[in-house]
C-alpha cells in the first residue's frame, strides 16, 4: 500500500485525452448556465446570479476565492503525485471558466483549454519537477499511507462527535478488529475498506435507531394529547411542508427541465472515472493509481453518503446541481473499468449507467429533501460524516506532508514544511488547511533545490 518508492509519471492515451477535453467543454457549459458547480460552498452564490441580483463576473469572484486553494494546494499536488486526474483540478477550474465567460462557445473553448493544459501540461510538470536533484513530487507520495489509513478511522470520529464517547469507543474497536480479520483473511484487499464499511453501518444504524425511537416516543406523547392539540400538530406539519415546497419547488423543477444535459454530464463523468485515470477523492486517487478500483469503489461509495443531505439541500435551495451529483457514478465507474475489458465498451456502458444515476438522482431531489426532515439523525450523520472525513484527512494529509519533507529533506524538510504550515495557520488560513499541506512540500521542495544549486544541501540518501 505505499506509494512512496515509485515515481508516478501523468501521461495519457489518445482516447482518454480526448475524454478529458469534451468532459472539460461540457462541464464548463454546465456551469455558464448555472446548472452545476463542484464546489458545495460555491452553490448557494449561484441562486443570486440566477435570480439576476448578481453579476456573472461577481459570482465567479466568489467561486474563484472559494476554490483557488483546492486547485492548486489540494489538485495539482495530488495529480502530480499519483498520476491521475481528480475534481479539484478538473471540475472546479473549469466552472470558474464557465461562470465567466460571457458566451456559451467561449465557455466551451475555455474549458477545453483547460482540459488540455490537464492533457499536456501536467507530464511536462511531472517530468520536470521529478528531474530535479531533490524529486519533491515522488516525496509526496509519501501522503499516500497516512490518508488511506486515517481515512478509515472517519466513522470513529463521526460517531463520537454525534453518539458519544462510548459507542465511538466500541466503534474504534470494531474497525481495529476488522483491520486486523482482513490483513489475515484477504491479505491482497486493502484492510481498511472492510472496517471503514463496518464503522458506516454501525454509524447508520445509531442514527436510524435514534429516529425510531424518537418517533415512537412522539407517537406516544401525541396519543394522550386531545384531538385539538393533535390537529394542530398535524396543521403545523403540513404548513412546515408547504413552505418547503414553496421554496425549494421552482427550484427543482428547473433542474428537472434541465435533465437531458444533467444526463450527459452524468454519462460523461461516469466515462471518466471508467477511464483509469480519476479519482474522484484523495484516498481514491491514490488507489486508483495501483489499480485497487474495488477498494476504490467502497471509499467512494462511503464517502458519497456524507455529500447526499448537503448536496440535495444545497440544490433543492439554488437551483444548481452537483457536477459529479451524489458522486455515485464514481463507484459505478470504477467498477466498470474493472470488469470491462474492451475500452470502447467500458465507456459505452460506463456512459449509459451514468446518465441513468444523474436522472434518476435529479428527479428524486424534492422526494430526497421530504424523506430527510423525517430522519433528522440520518441527517445529522451525514453532517458528521462529512465533517470527520474532512478533520481525518486534514490530519493524513499533515502527517503524510511532514514525511514528504522528511523523505527529501531530512530534519529540514520537515522544519520548511512544518514551519510553512504553522505560518498559514497564524496568518489566518491564506490557503485552506487540508492544501496547506502539499503546498508546503511544493514550496519546500522548491526552496531545497535552490539551496542545492549554491551548494548549501544535498540529497537526503535513498
């Protein structure tokens, strides 16, 4: 499972090449006509620009302040250092492009472009950077360990912050079980895809008891109320879920319009992750980089029930979707690389399936957005989930970042890397913290080579 001893080169067959920039041209469509964004934080500005309150170039303003950090602390990094794409550097450039261009063609030239420059740019970056004396790029390799296994542990936290201490406990326990079941029993699987599974479910099932047994008990009390509280109760629900359907209808009715290109984006994004060259998350790109498409598949599957609560509601409250949705047809993709053979055909089905995911996700947006009021823990989980993927991998990705500097420069690597990190967190998070990481070992390494060229360090030896 570690990466840290190969260097990992970006480079393209024709077909896949071309992939990427029809992908690239569409999605900056998509978000010209402010149908889609990647970015969650990015979706809510989008209802003010629809509206016609907002400007296109002050919506991409925001969008470009909100994703700038990711492109280039969290996505080139990433694809540098494994070899493939993944939707920081693909998605969020191109609907920054898309947003502001004034034209609908030079929306689609633009994201082309930069479709592209991923195409091109990114093996000359590659080549370059890992000619260097001190190779940085392979030293980020090191991240790959710490991400893939502190990603596992996310459920612990999850249901620690949301259940308390003594099931996060017994949680943790489970997954060190199932860690150590699987390294005996499948020792070609990746261990901890089986215990992430476990600590999912065992999040999910605290949470579904949680609402069960919330329910009855409000079941109970509203029997022995008299029947004018319990009309007024259910007179309350009912306007609560009119008001719903007054602010989030419009909304959803203008993506279903929407659905024939919904369709094709979905179909397209879905060919991409078929194509073995994207991972749609950074434990998955990391996976996808040595060919583990099933470990692949489960992470991002998991990883997708932590979006579904904030990408439904976000859409249902602007009127733009997600660009990759629910991020279900990664998975599907994945797997459809993994048992199709023929190329040709792992994309025509991979196109088929998801287009039919993207459909069917946007239709039940309004049906998705009901159910989740009368599951408010179900709720709260995915909130948990969310936020625990994002605290566990801002740790891997700090730890994994320290060992980059370690593995290039020693005892001042890690001073540079760690000094870099510690200086944005007291200038007030210039650069978002889970970047902050890859760009101080992009920094770093930068700086170690100037050094070496006036003859101040050396190569720390293999």
């Amino acid at each position: 499972m570690l990466l840290a001893a190969e260097t990992s080169t970006v480079s393209f067959e024709p077909w896949q090449g071309v992939l990427v920039i029809v992908l690239s041209a569409f999605a900056a469509l998509i978000a010209n006509a402010a149908l889609a964004v990647f970015n969650d934080g990015a979706r809510p500005f989008l209802l003010d620009y629809i509206r016609g309150s907002s400007t296109r170039l002050a919506t991409a303003t925001i969008v470009f302040g909100l994703s700038a950090g990711f492109i280039f602390g969290l996505g080139a990094p990433m694809a540098l250092s494994t070899g493939v794409l993944n939707p920081w550097l693909v998605f969020l450039p191109v609907e920054i492009l898309g947003l502001l261009a004034p034209w609908r063609w030079l929306a689609a030239v633009a994201g082309g472009a930069w479709g592209a420059v991923c195409v091109f740019g990114l093996n000359a970056a590659n080549s370059a950077a890992t000619a260097l004396p001190i190779d940085f790029i392979t030293s980020l390799q090191q991240i790959s360990t710490p991400i893939l296994w502190l990603f596992t542990i996310f459920p612990v936290l999850a249901i620690t912050r949301q259940f308390g201490r003594l099931k996060g406990v017994l949680t943790l326990v489970v997954e060190i079980a199932a860690i150590l079941l699987s390294m005996n029993l499948w020792p070609d699987l990746f261990a901890g895809s089986i215990a992430m599974a476990v600590g999912v479910i065992m999040l999910l099932v605290f949470a579904v008891t949680r609402d069960r047994t919330t329910r009855r008990r409000e079941l109970a009390e509203l029997a022995d109320k008299s029947a004018e509280e319990q009309e007024a109760y259910e007179t309350q629900r009912a306007a609560t879920a009119e008001v719903s359907n007054q602010l989030f209808g419009p909304n959803a009715i203008r993506l279903r319009k929407n659905i024939v290109w919904f369709a094709i984006l979905g179909g397209l994004v879905c060919m991409l992750a078929a194509s073995g060259i994207f991972g749609g998350g950074e434990a998955t790109s990391f996976l996808v980089a040595e060919g583990s498409y099933a470990e692949a598949a489960q992470v991002d599957f998991l990883r997708a029930f932590g979006f579904v609560p904030l990408i439904a509601t976000t859409a249902l409250a602007s009127g733009a979707y997600a660009m990759a949705g629910f991020t279900f047809v990664y998975p599907v993709g994945y797997l459809t690389h993994m048992f199709v053979d023929s190329w040709p055909l792992a994309l025509a089905v991979a196109f088929v399936l998801g287009a039919l995911i993207m459909t069917v996700e946007v239709f039940l947006l309004s049906a998705l957005g009901r159910w989740l009021q009368h599951w408010p823990s179900v709720r709260d989980a995915a909130d948990h989930i969310r936020n625990a993927i994002t605290e566990s991998l801002s740790l891997a990705i700090l730890v994994g970042s320290l060992m980059a500097g370690l593995a290039m420069g020693g005892g001042l690597g890690i001073a540079l890397v760690g000094g870099l990190y510690l200086l944005n967190e007291s200038m007030g998070r210039p650069v978002v913290r889970m970047a902050a990481g890859p760009s101080a070992v992009i920094v770093s390494g930068i700086a170690l080579n100037l050094l070496y060229l006036v003859g101040l360090v050396a190569p720390v030896a293999s």
